[in-house]
C-alpha cells in the first residue's frame, strides 16, 4: 500500500514538472510596461483622416440624440464600426455606427433577412433606407456614398431605438450635403 503511494506521489511530481516545464518559454529582451515603448503613429501620419467617419457627429450630438447627458457618454470602439454607450436615464445604450464603402442596401436587407431582422422599407432625408428590428434594438441603414447605419441596442426597456437610429441617419444625412 505504501508503495502504491509512493509511486502514486512520484507520478504527480513527474507530471507537475512536465506542465510547468511544457508551458514556460524563454523570451529575449527586457520586459516593459504596455504603453511604455515608442509609439509606431505613421499610420495616423500617413492617412491623418482614417478614423475621421466616427467624428461624422460629435460625441455631444449622440448623446442628446439618445437622450443622455453629453458627460455620460463614451467612445468604446474605432475601428471598422465606431460605437459609443451612453447613460439614458432609462439606462444604458449601446450606439454603433458603420460605413462600408463597398457595400450596398441590397446586401445590408440580405443580411438583415438572414439574421431574422424584421426589415421596413424607408425614405430617410430622401435616401433610400431600411429599418431594422431585432428585440428592443433597432437600425437604420441607407444608401448614401456604399452603405451608412447606425443601430442603437438599449439595455433597458422602453427607450425609442428606432427613433433614435432614425435621428442619427437623418443627422449623419445633413452633413453629408
């Protein structure tokens, strides 16, 4: 019996041994703090208006369109869609915007269609759009320059996404004349 626990003991040390040494790895140069080297902004240099489509409408001109306070709102994503929450005193929205320059309404109302969206056909500003439903979330996508949208996903009850998406298109709509 003694043994048994030896030997039992013996293949658990072997077996740590072999997790520890599998899983470490000797990595040349000094470590340092993220953020702590030299910053690579030749992008931002070379195309200084890249990520300009977020600032289509200011931080200031979302919140109120989503009925927050412009102090209760922040950028949480740049990038190929841009999106913001805002504290709504009926509670927290989600507000993403995207632009694929490529793209079209005909493949934004396939995509919708696929993914069970309930879809309405619309004229926002006088350009072609659709709405888009899905739970308390809702979209609005319109043919101007490949495909523009905003959707706006409360994570409360009772807040008007669809007017609010609306309000933002016809906004990002009058920038654009």
């Amino acid at each position: 019996m003694r043994a048994r626990r030896v030997l039992a003991g013996a293949a658990v040390v072997v077996a740590a041994a072999g997790v520890v040494t599998g899983c470490s790895k000797v990595v040349d140069g000094t470590a340092a703090r993220e953020g702590a080297g030299p910053r690579n902004n030749d992008s931002q240099q070379t195309y200084p208006n890249l990520l300009k489509e977020c600032d289509v409408l200011t931080a200031d001109v979302i919140a109120k369109t989503v009925g927050a306070d412009p102090a209760d709102i922040q950028s949480t994503f740049v990038g190929a869609v841009c999106r913001w929450q805002a504290a709504n005193p009926g509670g927290l929205v989600d507000i993403t915007r995207f632009w694929f320059e490529q793209g079209s309404l005909d493949n934004e109302k396939k995509v919708a269609a696929a993914l069970n969206y309930q879809v309405e056909t619309k004229n926002i500003a006088g350009v072609p759009s659709i709405l888009m439903h899905s739970g308390d979330a809702c979209g609005v996508a319109s043919d101007a320059g490949g495909v523009v949208g905003w959707w706006v996903n409360p994570q409360a009850p009772g807040i008007d996404a669809c007017g609010m998406a609306t309000k933002l298109m016809e906004l990002t709509l009058a920038t654009s004349s």
